[in-house]
C-alpha cells in the first residue's frame, strides 16, 4: 500500500473519529435553536476558522517562488469557487435534511440510514463509468450489515423521520462524489471554506424564512456550535476534502462510515455506556469491512484519472 494511501486513510479515520463525537453536539444544539440557525452558525464558524490557514499557506507559496500566470490562477480560482458552490449545496441540503430528521426518528435508525451512502456511494458511481471491485461491494455489504446490528434496537419500520434521513444520505453520497471530481483539481482548504460559506449563506435565508433566530438562544447553543464549527467543520470536513484526494470514493465512505463506531465506542468509553454484544459483532464487521477493501489488490486499479 502506497504511503500516500496510508496518510489518506489516517486523515479520513480522524474525519470519522470527530464526526463520531459531534453527534452528541448536534443533539444538544437542538435543544436551543433550529436545525438551519444551528447549521448557519456552524457553518459560517467553519468557514472562518479556515481563513488563516488560507493566508498562510498562500504567503508560503509566495515564499518558495511558486509562480502562477493569470490565466492559470483565473482557472484555478474558477474551478474552486464551483467546487465549493457545488460541495455547498450538496452539504447544506444533506446537513439540513439530517437535522430535521433527527427530530421525528431515534438516534439509532438515523444513525444507520445515514450510513447507507456506502451503498449509494457505489451505485452512483456506476452511472458514472467507474468500476467497481467485487471486493469493495463485498465489504460495502458487510458494512451495512454491521451497522444496521451496532445501531438498530428497534423493529425497522419507516416514518417520517426515517425518509428525511434517507435524502440525507443520498445527498452524502453526491457530496462525497463531487468532492471526488474536484479535490484533485482545486486546493482543499480552499475548496473546504468555499463549501462552508456557500452553505452558511443558504442556511441564514432558510432560518430566517422558516425559523425565529435569536443571539439569546445562540449563545445557549454556543458550547455544541463552537464543537460541531471548528471540529466538525472547519477540521473534520477539510480533512475528508484532502483525505479523499486520489482515493476510490466507495473506499473513503466505508472509512468514514467508522462514524457510527466511534460514536458508541465514545459513549463506552467516556460516558460508561455498555455495549451489548450484538453491537460488538457490529463494530466488529465495520472494522473488518474497513480492513478488507483496504488489502492490496494483485492487480493495478483503474482510477479516476483513466476514465
């Protein structure tokens, strides 16, 4: 396995491993205020913490003498500011959907049916050209088995709550395939806060319209907004942006889908939760599925690049 591969597995693991925890902020968040006021704060937040990260690493370009013509930067600025309008919409609506659908359904059924992008994810890319190994579907199958035993503890039976997360999950799966098209094309931290500000923007409409923000109730909030801002988004979502750089999309989701592991290995571990052992053999399967699309394979992949 190539180091480059190694290094974006870790930096997608750490994605999850954040994810995992902000569940909890997501929650909490929405005792306060609504799911487009809580995700405009969390996004705008997100957005701005990146910005000097951006100024320094455009002064350290400057420094080493890396020189670009203007059409080249007309170009490069171009397909960042759609990539970051295209990953904006697809993370807002996804976001947004997950929120709603969080009030109408368990944490345990949304935290699978959000999940099922590892299955999307594949599906789609079909329709796309790309190729995909046997051994990806086989452990896109384990996984979803594995996450249906560590989340499900009730009977599965579908309601409203249940279909808004659904869209959600659709929407990752477009989310992390455009992010597929335009990581490798655009720098990541910019296209990371393009995303966020595009989303913040669409949010603040959408709370004003249909919610009745207040700064009182935003600073009840402001613990689980200032987590789910600056780890969430600012660091988790920039992290998948350049952890999935070169990466099959399908294998990048069964890595983040560790989300739902980690969420209730935290509450073990943290919380004092137990587990019980049907939601062990979960985590176990996650595990192994995570593993298996990890192997080396005998012979040479086609990538993106190919097609």
């Amino acid at each position: 396995m190539k180091a480059s591969t190694i290094r974006n597995s870790l930096l997608l693991l750490l994605a999850a491993c954040i994810w995992g925890v902000a569940f909890v902020a997501q929650s909490a968040g929405m005792e306060h205020v609504g799911p487009f006021t809580f995700n405009a704060c969390r996004f705008l937040l997100g957005g701005t913490v990146l910005l000097p990260l951006i100024a320094v690493r455009s002064r350290q370009r400057n420094a080493e003498g890396m020189s670009e013509s203007k059409d080249e930067k007309k170009k490069r600025r171009r397909i960042a500011l759609l990539g970051g309008i295209c990953c904006g919409l697809a993370i807002c609506t996804a976001s947004s959907f997950q929120q709603m659908g969080i009030v109408y359904t368990s944490v345990g059924k949304a935290g699978f049916i959000t999940t099922l992008y590892i299955i999307i994810v594949p599906i789609f890319g079909m329709f796309f050209g790309r190729k995909v190994r046997p051994v990806i579907w086989l452990g896109a199958v384990m996984a979803a088995a594995g996450l249906y035993l560590l989340c499900m503890n009730e009977s599965f039976s579908l309601n409203k709550g249940d279909i808004l997360v659904f869209v959600c999950a659709v929407l990752f799966s477009v989310h992390i395939l455009v992010i597929d098209y335009f990581s490798p094309r655009a720098d990541g931290v910019v296209l990371s806060c393009l995303q966020f500000y595009t989303s913040a923007i669409i949010c603040i409409v959408l709370s004003v319209l249909f919610e009745q923000p207040s700064w009182e109730n935003i600073l009840h909030a402001a613990v689980p907004i200032l987590y789910a801002g600056i780890m969430s988004c600012g660091v988790a979502y920039t992290l998948q942006i350049i952890g999935q750089k070169g990466m099959d999309p399908t294998v990048a989701s069964l890595i983040l889908s560790l989300e739902s592991v980690v969420s209730v290995l935290a509450g073990w571990a943290i919380l004092g939760q137990k587990l019980s052992r049907k939601e062990l053999l979960g985590c176990a399967v996650v595990f192994a599925a995570v593993i298996l699309v990890q192997l080396p394979e005998r012979k040479r992949e086609t990538t993106l690049t190919d097609l």
